[in-house]
C-alpha cells in the first residue's frame, strides 16, 4: 500500500478498484504541491475554517488529507467516490468526514476555498467553474493543480474568464499550482453547457436525432466513428426484452436500441454522473412512448443481477485518470459475461490495434467480426 506523507500525517491510499498489478498512485506530485501550499504559503497557512470545496480529487486523496475541514468532493467520477470511502476507512476516519456530491448536486451556497484538481476535459472545468461561481466571492481562496502538462493558457483564461485575475506558480516536480483571485460576476456569461448535437444521415435508426451531451462527455460535439459504425450495423430487431448501454456516454447507442426494440428495458451504465445525465436528457427526448430506462451509475457491471441481461452494447474506454490500459474494457467484458443470460450477446466496437477479439475468445469461447473499417473493428461474443 503506497503511502502519501503530509505536514497532517502519513495516508494509507489506493486507487479504486484495487489492483495490484496497476502501477500509478491514488496521488501525484500536483497533489503534494497543493497540501504543501495550504501549509507553507508564504503569508501564512490558508485558514481552512470556512466552506472547503475540492473539485475534481481524482481519488480521495485531498480530501483524505483534509478530512478534518469537513471538506466537500465534487466529483464525477463513480469510480473516484468509491475510492474515497476506501481511503477514509483504511485510514481510520469515519465516511461522513467528507460530505460528497456529484458534479450534477448542487454546489454548496458559500466557498471560502476552492480547491481545484484540473480535469482532463477543459469542458468540464468550464462547466463546474460555473456552476460554482455563485457561491465563490472576493475573499474565496482558490486555488487550482495540475501536471505541467494538464495546463494551458487556455486552462488559466477559464479561470480569468469566469472567476477573476489568474496566475501561475513555478514547476516543482513537473507539477504547478494555479492562483485566481475572484471578482464579483454580475456580468459573467451564462454556462454553455449542456449541448446539443444533430446526428448525421448514415447513423441507423437514430439518423437525424438530437442528442444531448454534458461537459466532458466523450465525443460531446461529433458522433465517433467507432459508435457510427456500431450504429449502422445494429440488426433493426434483436428481440432482446432487457439491453445494457455499457458505458452508455450520451446514450446514443442505448436509444438506437430502445428505437429498434421498443418492448425492451434498456439500463444505461456509466461512472460519469454527466454521462449519465446525458444519456438521460437524449433518452427522454427521444423514446417512443411507454419505454423503459434505468440510469446506473457503476464500475461497469459490478453488482448487476447475473443472467438478466440479453443484449449488451458496448464501446469501452481504452484510458482511465491517465492509466492506459485494457484494465477497463476487461472488467466490462467480465461483468456483461456475468450479467447475460445464456445466448444473451455482447457487441462490442474498438479499435482495430487493440485486440479485443483476442480476450473475448479467451472469456466467452467465440467471438465473430460483424463489421470493420481500417480503423474500428464491431465484434460480437455469444454467451454459451
């Protein structure tokens, strides 16, 4: 068990789920750099009194840290909450230490300090920086992190833009903090998000559609090809009574599905609520009348009824919180295997390079190419 030492103590920390072939920590050196700044500024420790706001702690580790601030996690992540409830148990502390909300809760009405881990999407900063923006005034601290890499200027004019005069600190160990001092905002233009998009004529049975994607949706502003090429070849009746939208996104996929199936209950499963919120928002405004959706929030589909399911889609992520991996689409491979009922499918699109045929053999003991382009592969695995 990897170990974060602080001015406050010594934090037992692991990323979630647990794996102990997984190299990369619950924190980096962007972490370290902001718990040592709270402590060592140079007028003296930020007062921690007040309303403490972390957004975007990847898992748990700020907030672990600073648990005796009855700080709130702003998070989006299912898999990220998860492993601060871990976090705060093996370190001793209780669970309601830190008071946890999604991205898509309300934030709270006052921030005296906001503590912000600077997400990969730059949409879902903008996003947040919005939504918490009313209850940030002139006397706030905040204060923001990330590897150099993680921060542009563009990151830097979303806090000018929507908070107040920004600036930067100097590198340490690859890492920089980010300073804003707000202004009040009566004059701040209105949040973009969420955003619409129009689906193109050669998408299947959703051609035309408007679907809507929240900040940091993958592929907020265009469909990707690999769902374009799951969309076009899903048969137009699959007689499956219960569909998963494994990783559903914007929910796309699970709407072509309800469309084609208009009996069937379709679940919606992600671990970003503004997934999930998404999925939610397109499946409303586009179900036929009488259909049945369930929105989950989960680590694939860990804890899902085993042989339910009849149908899963899927179009799995190849990366998570920097960690590039097959980790997840295996554990998604593993739980639609458990969830299926015998001669329930798994569809699956990928990318051609990564092998995914390779592990559904291995797991299911068959595994068809249904279609392919020189860039995207949908495969298609029976459960027997």
């Amino acid at each position: 068990m990897e170990r974060l030492t602080t001015a406050r103590g010594d934090f037992a920390l692991a990323r979630f789920p647990e794996d102990p072939r997984d190299p990369l920590r619950a924190w980096d050196a962007a972490d370290e750099y902001l718990l040592r700044h709270l402590d060592e500024r140079e007028d003296g420790p930020v007062d921690l009194s007040g309303s403490v706001v972390v957004l975007g702690d990847r898992w748990g580790a700020l907030v672990t840290a600073l648990a005796g601030h009855d700080p709130v996690q702003i998070s989006d992540s299912f898999l990220g909450r998860r492993a601060t409830l871990a976090n705060l148990e093996r370190n001793g502390l209780p669970a309601d230490a830190v008071r946890l909300r999604t991205t898509r809760e309300a934030p709270p009405e006052r921030i005296d300090v906001l503590l912000v881990r600077v997400p990969k999407s730059l949409a879902l900063l903008e996003d947040q920086l919005h939504r918490l923006a009313p209850a940030v005034h002139p006397g706030t601290v905040v204060v923001g992190a990330g590897m150099v890499t993680e921060i542009h200027t563009s990151t830097l004019r979303l806090f000018e833009r929507i908070l107040g005069p920004t600036r930067t600190s100097l590198a340490v160990k690859k890492a920089r903090l980010i300073f804003c001092a707000p202004e009040p905002g009566p004059l701040r233009k209105d949040d973009p998000w969420p955003r619409s998009l129009r689906l193109p004529a050669d998408a299947g049975v959703v051609s035309g559609l408007t679907v809507v994607s929240h900040a940091g949706v993958f592929s907020a502003d265009r469909l990707d090809a690999g769902t374009r090429l799951l969309l076009r070849n899903l048969p137009a009746r699959t007689g499956a009574e219960h569909v998963v939208d494994l990783g559903c996104g914007n929910g796309v996929i699970g709407l072509a599905a309800a469309l084609s199936n208009p009996d069937a209950e379709v679940t919606f499963v992600d671990e970003s609520y503004q997934a999930l919120a998404s999925a939610e928002a397109t499946f409303l405004a586009n179900a036929p009348a009488g259909a049945v959706a369930r929105f989950t929030a989960a680590d694939g589909m860990a804890g899902f009824p085993p042989g339910t399911a009849d149908l899963v889609l899927n179009n799995p992520p190849f990366h998570s919180h920097r960690g590039r991996t097959d980790a997840t689409a295996w554990r998604m491979f593993n739980g639609a295997r458990a969830g299926l009922r015998r001669g329930g499918e798994l569809w699956v699109v990928g990318n051609r390079h990564l092998g995914y045929h390779v592990k559904l053999r291995r797991l299911f003991g068959n595994c068809e190419v249904v279609a392919s382009d020189p860039k995207f592969v949908l495969l298609r695995a029976v459960k027997k």
